[in-house]
C-alpha cells in the first residue's frame, strides 16, 4: 500500500525511536504522533538519496558538500509531499488513522512502553488544580491577584510562603 512500506516502520525505530525512552519520539510525541505526511515525505525523500548514492551498482561515498542538502532535494520532497496530501484527501479519517497505527507500532516495536515514563502531571495533581480552579472564572477585573511586592514598599522580600512577607530589617509583615 503507498506509504505504508514496512521500510517506514524501520527507519521510525532506528531514528525516531534509537534512544528508547529519551527518543525523540517520546520526548516530542506530539510532533510524530501522528507520523505526519511531512515526516514521511522526508523519509521518501532520504531513501531517493540513500539510492541514488548505489546508482553505479556500488555504494559512492558523495563528497561532504555533495551530500544530502535542501538545496538539491526540496523539490522531490515537495513531489512527495503532494503525492501524500493526494493520498490523504482520498480518505483522510483512514489515512490518519493509519498514521497513528504508524507511530504506535514503531514506538512498541521499540520496546518502549510509555506508561513507563512519569506523568508531568499525576491524577491527585489533576484533582487539586480542578480544585483550585472550580470556583475562579479566570477573569482577572474580578478576581484578586497575590502580589508578593508592595508597589510603594521597595524594602519588602518575596513572600516566605507561609502568609508573610518579610523586610529586609527581618520583620514580618501581614500578607
């Protein structure tokens, strides 16, 4: 099927995902899943130039300013990249889902489980900001902001956190 060559499935592994859980797959998830038809136009775009450098039957080492360069590939990745929307606008709730499938199975292929990895933000976390913000509207003209400087008093420290300020002589003052 087009773009769905297991190739794909392989460069996704060894690049995107080489690094296990510090992989760029993990690390930006939300720049490759989906994988994106950029990301596979790319990947098109490499494997002409990887061929291209056996177009005399043998591997040619290109010379460091004749390697892979914007310059002399932008326009096969633009044809790629074409030929994917194309792809795409067939049938684009199939073509997405097939993207997914893409970088689900190139991340377990991996070994990489990512309920391994620590959550930034742990469900007790979720539950104390929805209870912080349950009864605020976020309109900043009706609620009070904290302020830990006084705006006529430039002697005055940040907040200690329990309440108080503190001056710089060391006396608290009121909140």
């Amino acid at each position: 099927m087009f773009a769905e060559h297991p190739i794909f499935q392989q460069i996704l592994r060894r690049v995107i995902f080489g690094n296990r859980m510090e992989s760029r797959g993990i690390v930006f998830s939300r720049f490759f899943d989906p994988v994106s038809l950029e990301t596979i136009a790319l990947f098109m775009t490499l494997i002409r130039y990887t061929i291209s450098l056996f177009s005399t039957g043998i591997y040619v080492q290109p010379d460091k300013r004749d390697g892979f360069t914007e310059q002399e590939h932008k326009k096969y990745y633009v044809e790629y990249l074409q030929a994917l929307q194309e792809w795409n606008s067939c049938h684009e709730v199939v073509v997405l889902n097939i993207r997914k499938r893409m970088y689900k199975r190139a991340r377990e292929k991996s070994g990489i489980d990512v309920s391994d990895s620590a959550a930034l933000v742990t469900e007790a976390t979720k539950v104390q900001m929805k209870l912080q913000l349950a009864d605020r509207t976020g309109d900043t003209d009706t609620e009070e902001e904290e302020d830990d400087y006084s705006d006529n008093d430039t002697t005055r420290q940040p907040s200690t956190g329990n309440g108080s300020l503190v001056s710089t002589s060391g006396e608290r003052g009121a909140a």
